[in-house]
C-alpha cells in the first residue's frame, strides 16, 4: 500500500492532466505565446522553491535522480568520501557510488536519523560532504550537523524523500543544507508515480544542477548554446504529465500533514502509559511529517514477539532501508567489472570495507524497533501494522487497542 498522496489522487489531478492532454505539449519545454502550453513542469519548480523558502528548483524524474544531481551538481566526485546513515533508502548510498564517490556509513541515534557524534568521529581528510536523511518524515538533528558541516567546510546535502512537508524550526526540510532533495514515488507524502526534485539557494549550484539534468544546457535552455555548453549533462528531465499530477497534489499537502499529525497524536496518546514502551525522538513535532509512529520496545526479543503478532516486523528486519540487509552495498557489486569508485586511482583512503555489525548502534535500535504507519504502509519499511491516511481516529481507536492487547503479553 502507498503512501498518504496517492491515496488522494482524484478529481483535480484528472482536470490538470486533461489540460496538459488537450493543449498537447508533453514536453517541459513549449512555445511561450501559445496558450495551449501550461508550462507545468516550470510552475511546478516556482511552486516548490516557494514552499522551501529557496530561490531554485529543478524538476527530476525521481528522487535518486535528484541526489545524483546535487551531489555532481555539488562537485561531488572520484577520491571524495561522503557520510550516510547506514538507516536510509539504497538510492542515498547509489547515488554517491554513481557520483563517483565512496559512501562511508554511519550511526543513527534515538532519532532514527543521522548520530551527529558519530559523523564526527566519520570525518577524514577526504570528505567532502555530509548526506543526511530525514527518514521516516522526521528531521533529522540539522542544527549540529549544519554547525559540524560548516565547522569541517563540508557540503550538506538534505535527502528529503521521506519528508516532503516537513519543516524544522519553522524552516521547510531541503533549505538548510547546500542542497535538498525531494521524491515523488508513490510511498511519499505526494506522488505522480515516480518524480523528484533539486532545490538551492545557491544560483551556480542551480545552473549546474540544470545543465547536469539537461544535457549540460543552461536554465530553460535560454542564453548559452550550442558551442558554450560547460559541462556534458544527461536526461533526468520531469515531463508536463507528471508535474500536472503534483501540482495538484502539491495543493493538498498541508491538509495531508494535517491528518497525518491528528493520528498519530491519538495513537500515541493511546498507547503512552505502556510500561517500558519507548518512542523515537523526534527533533520537531511541530515540524515532523507524522507519517509513521515508530516505538522501541525494552528488547530485541519482546520486539520481534510484538511484530511477528501484529502481522509485521522488526525495522532490522524491514529489508530494503537497512545497510545490514543490502548485499549490493555490503559485497561492493558494481555494474562493471572494475569495480570503480572502490577501487578509483584517485581514491587515497584505505580500501572501503562494509559489513554486517559494522554500526552496532543503530543495530541495537532497529532491531527493538516496530514502524506503525499513520500514512505509509509500507512492508519494505516494516510498516504493515496501523493505519493509512483515509482511516479516521475510529481506525486509529482499534489499532491502538490491538497494539495495547499485544504489547501488554509481552512488557
Ligand atoms: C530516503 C530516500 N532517498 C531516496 C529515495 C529515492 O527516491 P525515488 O524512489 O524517487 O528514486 C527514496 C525513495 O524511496 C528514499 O526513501
């Protein structure tokens, strides 16, 4: 099952495809004067920067596309290391690998997100940059990692998948760092089935993140042409049908995150008193998504008894967002046989080795740890168990009263 977007796909998403349909410019590039084309994708980019509070928005086919963009965009590269929480999604580590660089894998903390004392401990002379991921719609703990990223003069890049809506300390997720990342698959807050995007304030970093989507092209294709390209691009464009879907569903975002909150308060109001029941830290409950209540139990064993009676499972055993669990990371399986960037020339740290047990913290919390969605129900994310953004706080009621039923046995 998706996420809380998809679930509201209706009627306005029809009316803004139709348009796009009946003016006949799937392209995002259209002739200006002819009223027929919506410049969809370009409203969409205006939309979004507007939200984040940045200046720059480039449109992408998805959310590891977006990362792959910021990170070359960046500067990213061969010899670079750059410092991943080893609980997050593959594309933030693929993307690195695919920049060219080495991803060096670190701690989480109570908050499920990026251990700012282990990043330091992380940090070597050849990083460049820090990726943190606001996973699960929680933000992670920016203000120490913006203050460590600009003590070191690292890049920090926000991969904001999981948290478009999210905002921390009044500031919306993707503005802090030099770079934030949305995704628009069909699990995130909004969706037109796949989708992503690039923001920054920075004006060079937007021109190269536009020409690195684009086939090296400036903004809109508008000034430097042919004979001047700077650099050699690729095709990550987003097309007139997908930005109609999302901005229709851009408009329902702050009602989404509405719900989401409402939920998840009663849920966890239901299930507080339990004793030894613990919950993730979260950095901003003002600020946080709401998409899932994620709760620690006092052990491992307690934890996959609860699970495994509530149809779901550990987060250590979720499968997809757990270092521990991704053979092509652990095994360094690269589409060529050279195996670059692990062993790139340019690479001057000591072979990179991943392993099982590598990050024992965050081994420790995921395996006490049950995703209960309020808005993404997600097996891949272990979060089979609650409910989905159309249940109301009846549904809310009885899964509450179930997880109290089952937790009780055990605690
Ligand atoms: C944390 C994180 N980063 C990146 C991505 C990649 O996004 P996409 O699926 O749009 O490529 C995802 C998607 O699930 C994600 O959860």
């Amino acid at each position: 099952m998706p996420g809380p977007g998809m679930e509201l796909i209706g009627e306005e998403e029809k009316k803004e495809l139709l348009e796009v349909l009946e003016g006949g410019y799937l392209f995002r590039y259209g002739s200006a004067d002819d009223p027929a084309f919506k410049a969809k994708v370009y409203k969409l980019e205006q939309e979004v920067a507007k939200l984040a509070g940045v200046p720059y928005a480039v449109a992408v086919n998805s959310g590891t596309t977006a990362l792959l963009v910021a990170l070359s965009g960046l500067g990213v590269g061969p010899g670079d290391e750059v410092i991943v929480p080893g609980y997050t999604f593959i594309a933030s580590m693929s993307s690195i690998i695919y920049a060219r660089a080495i991803p060096v894998l670190a701690e989480v903390d109570r908050t499920l997100n990026l251990d700012p004392a282990d990043v330091r401990r992380k940090i070597t002379p050849r990083t460049k940059a820090i990726m943190v991921v606001h996973m699960l719609g929680n933000p992670a703990r920016l203000d120490e990692l913006k203050a460590i990223a600009d003590e070191h003069k690292l890049l920090l890049i926000e991969d904001c998948a999981q948290a478009f809506g999210a905002r921390y300390k009044g500031r919306a997720v993707g503005s802090i760092g030099d770079a934030g990342t949305y995704s628009f698959n069909i699990f995130k807050t909004i969706t037109a089935g796949d989708g992503g995007m690039v923001v920054t304030r920075d004006e060079a970093a937007y021109r190269r993140f536009f020409g690195f989507h684009d086939q090296g092209h400036s903004p809109l294709r508008m000034g430097v042409e042919v004979g001047r390209r700077p650099f050699v691009g690729l095709d990550f464009r987003m097309t007139e049908l997908t930005a109609a879907v999302l901005l229709a569903q851009l408009k329902k975002v702050d009602a989404i995150v509405a719900h989401l909150h409402a939920n998840k308060q009663r849920f966890k109001q239901a299930i507080a008193d339990l004793p030894g029941l613990e919950f993730r830290e979260i950095t901003d409950p003002e600020g946080e998504c709401g998409t899932l209540l994620t709760v620690f139990l006092p052990s491992e064993t307690m934890a996959r008894q609860v699970a495994t009676e509530l149809g779901t499972r550990v987060v250590a055993d979720s499968g997809w967002h757990v270092y521990a669990n991704m053979e092509q990371i652990l095994e360094k399986r690269t589409i060529t046989a050279e195996g670059c960037p692990f062993t790139c020339p340019r690479y001057k740290g000591p072979e990179p080795k991943y392993w099982k047990g590598m990050l024992p913290q965050t081994d420790a919390l995921l395996a006490r740890a049950i995703n209960i969605s309020i808005g993404v129900s997600d097996a891949g994310l272990g979060s089979a168990f609650g409910v989905t953004m159309r249940d109301g706080f009846d549904a809310v009621d009885a899964r509450a009263a179930q997880f109290r039923r089952v937790a009780q046995k055990y605690l």
